[in-house]
C-alpha cells in the first residue's frame, strides 16, 4: 500500500509507518516521494487529502514538507478542492502548511469562489481568515458574492459582505442586487433585503449575526502572519462551544466515564469538537466530576485505552492545555489526580494475610466488607478487564497491548453494578473474583484461596496504567517556545501508532 491508497482509505497506521519510513530517506528524495502524484489525475497524497477533508492527514503531511499548492492535471490545487468540498478546518490546516489561498484555477476561479458556489460559509470564514481576497472575478466576470447570490446561499452572501465583499461591481448579468431581483423566491427575497441594508449602510453594518447563529463557525487560526491580514467581525470569533449540542456533550462524557469507547468515538467523529469542551458527569460508581473534558477523565481514571482514543481527535497543543488541569481540575481535591487502585490492591492484601494467620471468618469478613467496596469504586475500564469475555487473569495479561478492549461489564450474576447474588448487589453481601476462569465469578461471604492471584493482576494493570500516565504527563509538559517540533510529533497519526 502507498501512501495515496493509505490515506484514500483512511488508515492513520499505515500512513505513519509509511512517513516515518520516508525520514530516513534524503531530504530531496523524501520530498519527492512525499509529493509523488497518482499517474491518472496526477493528484498528490496532499490532494487526497484535502479533498477528503482528512486534517490529521494534512498536518502530518505538512510538517514533513509536502508542497501545499501542487495542483493535479486539471489544475485544481488542494486547498481549491478543500474549500469546493466545504472543509474549513483543512483549509486552514492548508494554509498553515503554506498553501497559497488566492491561487485561482481554470477560468480564473479562486477557492473563495469555489466555497460561495456551494455556499459553504466555515470554509469562507477560514479563507478570509487565512488572507483571501473576496472580490477576484472568474474570466466572465461573476464574483464570489454574485455567484452566492445566483445560487440563493443567504448566509454566504451575508458573511462576504461583511468582510469586504464589493456589492457595487457590475457584470454581464448586472450587479448582484440586480442577479438577486430575478427569479424571486423566499431565499432572493432574504439576499435583496440583505443588500438593499448594505447599500443603505444601515448601521453601517450587516446584521448577519442572527442569520449566523444556527451555522457552525470555524475559530480563527493562530498565526503570526495574521496582522497584516483584514480583522474579521467580532461576532465571527464564536467560542467553539456554540459548535457543541450541550445534549451531545451530556452523552460523550457519560459514555466516556462508562468505557462505552465505541458510542464515545462514533459521537467524536460526528463532532470532534466535543474533545475541547468540559461539563459534569457522574461516573458508575456514584462519583461526581465538575467541569472536567472526556480526555481529562479518561486520564484521571486511568484508561488508557479511552484515552488514547481521544487523542486521535483531539491536537497536541488542545491536549497540553487539558493537561494542566490534571492536578488543578476541580475534581482533584475530592477524588485524587487518578483513580486509586491501591484501594481494592489493599483490600486484597488484608484478606490473604488473614488467610495466611488461620482467621477464615475474618478473611471473609474483610472480603465481603473491603474487596466488594473497593470493586464497587473502580473504573469502567478496570471492569472491562475483570469482564473480559476470553481472557481469564490468570496467566497474567499483556496489558499494554493496543489491542481493543471488550468494554463487557457482564458477570455469571448480571452486570457488574447491578448484579444481585443471594439477594443483594456487589458492594453489599458478595465481591468479584476472576483468576483462571473464563467468565467473571460472584462470591458470596467467603474470600477465595490461593495465593492472591487476582491481586497480583490488579497491581500489574495499576503500574502500567499509572506508568501510561506518567508518560502521558510528560509528553504534554508545556515546550519551550523556542523548542522546535520534531516531524510528526503534532501529527494525530503519530498517536494512533503508539
């Protein structure tokens, strides 16, 4: 597989092996292959890209020196078909990676032309944003806003001549008052009212605030380079939050605080936004979380596998700054900087050396009393590992293998939580025991024997989650702003591959 068909068929692995594999290679060799075009349309791996709106893939294409503005046969350059297409976040990513915003194709269409012929107003903000001149006309004359106005998009009409759209120029076809005046229909009617307010100057502004506020809009990018280029209006720069259904986020962070990873990811990719975004949840254990991001959670309890997931939507520099609430989130003074596996290890420990001393009825106690309480306080994912529908604990697992975790929390009682054994529930008359069986086992009043297999497990799991972590922590250590990044190492896929 090369790197095209990698990246066509969305695979992050492939296509970090296959850049990591290109470093070694010399510069000029490397960037050769990089930009290497398919042989039908001459389309490079950076075009594939953007036209898919892959922006994971671009950035990793980007910092290992792909040509941002190669055009393929027909002379459509990546950032034209990422703006065509309506993919505002690749535009920008295109643009950081260099990509020239006002290179025009064929009959001199620009990508702002492009992105108002769909109507597609995330990826004419990003333009704007990244310096894109508004008024360049194709050959025959129409101008972005005249061919959002034929093509009846209100609100791209309303957002380019709130950044500098020039209603006034005249084509074939007339003015775009004049275009909007044939062919009346409810949408023309908006866009009349809209230009009439403009060439009256009503306030001297468009209020297309209200027409903006059921459309999604992309934040500003951070760049140096921005001075010089024309300041977009105040109400463009919305909060990423008004991109999040509050409903959307409710269930993200639940399904994150319940190891339901499938449900969490499949949201994500709807709305990768809700990675940036805190709320509260309340865990299966009855704990509550305040003002926490589903990242922040799944670190705090340990989950690696969740976590890990997150990532591959979420960007280094968003996962630095969550990381500096790990030991200040709210939470921390009520629950730790991560979940306490020590608890149940101890509880385990007590129950053995009772067993060791002859004290049966007191191991048992200390089993029905601390085990049980103990269980009934981990996290979801430690659960999965107890539930695990093939894999017994005993010999020991291979816990930092990437495999995906079954997020099973079914026992031979019921589900871990709400499973009743002798007439009650875990936490209460009975704790969970594991060792060689292939199905989770509920115990009633008595400790089983043996050497502490499941304990032995549980402390492995606890130090290389805790281990994980650390690594984590280190990774996201703010930089120094002079340190430079290494490639990939604000690529996605790179966290995809570890």
């Amino acid at each position: 597989m090369n790197l095209i068909e990698a990246i066509k068929q969305n695979n992050p692995e492939e296509v970090c092996r296959l850049l990591n594999l290109l470093q070694s290679d010399p510069d000029a060799l490397k960037k050769k292959k990089i930009d290497e075009a398919d042989t039908e349309d001459g389309r490079s791996s950076l075009f594939w890209a953007a036209a898919l709106g892959y922006v994971h893939f671009i950035v990793a294409l980007g910092q290992a020196g792909a040509d941002a503005n190669k055009p393929d046969k027909q002379g459509t350059t990546p950032l034209f078909i990422a703006a065509y297409n309506g993919h505002a976040e690749a535009v920008t990513a295109l643009s950081v990676a260099g990509a020239d915003v006002n290179i025009p194709i064929g009959d001199n269409v620009t990508p702002v032309y492009g992105a108002a012929y769909n109507g597609h107003v995330k990826a004419i903000i990003a333009l704007v944003a990244a310096g894109a001149n508004v008024n360049t006309a194709k050959n025959s004359g129409l101008t972005p806003l005249i061919i959002a106005v034929l093509n009846a998009h209100v609100t791209a009409v309303a957002i380019l001549l709130e950044v500098g759209a020039d209603a006034s120029i005249k084509t074939k076809r007339g003015t775009a008052l004049d275009c909007a005046l044939r062919g009346i229909t409810p949408k023309k009617m908006a866009i009349i009212r809209l230009l009439e307010a403009h060439f009256k100057q009503h306030s001297n502004k468009i209020k297309a605030a209200a027409v903006l506020s059921k459309e999604a809009v992309l934040p500003l990018p951070n760049r140096t380079e921005q001075k010089n280029r024309p300041i977009l209006p105040q109400f463009l720069c919305v909060p990423s939050a008004s991109t999040v259904d509050a409903n959307d986020l409710k269930k993200f962070l639940r399904w994150v605080a319940e190891g339901e990873q499938d449900k969490a990811e499949a949201i994500l990719k709807s709305n990768h936004k809700l990675t940036l975004m805190s709320g509260d949840v309340m865990d299966l254990s009855k704990r509550t979380f305040t003002d926490i991001t589903g990242f922040q959670y799944a670190v705090w309890a340990l989950d690696w596998h969740m976590w890990t997931m997150i990532r591959k939507y979420l960007s280094d520099d968003d996962a630095r700054e969550q990381a500096q609430g790990f030991k200040t989130g709210a939470w921390v003074q009520q629950h730790g900087v991560h979940a306490n596996l020590n608890i149940l290890i101890q509880a385990y420990q007590t129950t053995i050396d009772l067993q060791k001393a002859s004290k049966y009825t007191e191991s048992n106690t200390a089993w029905v009393q601390q085990v049980r309480e103990a269980q009934f306080l981990l996290p979801a994912h430690v659960v999965n590992e107890y539930c695990h529908p093939t894999r017994a604990f005993y010999p020991l697992p291979n816990f930092k293998n990437a495999v995906v975790l079954p997020r099973s929390r079914i026992t031979d009682e019921g589900e871990w939580f709400r499973a009743l054994c002798f007439g009650d529930k875990l936490g209460n008359k009975f704790a969970v025991y594991r060792g060689m069986r292939l199905q989770c086992v509920g115990w009633s009043g008595a400790a089983p024997g043996g050497d502490g297999g499941d304990q032995k497990t549980v402390s492995f799991l606890a130090v290389s989650r805790v281990e994980q972590r650390e690594a984590l922590v280190t990774e996201l250590k703010p930089r120094p702003r002079s340190a430079r990044r290494k490639p990939y190492n604000i690529c996605l896929l790179q966290q995809s591959c570890s």
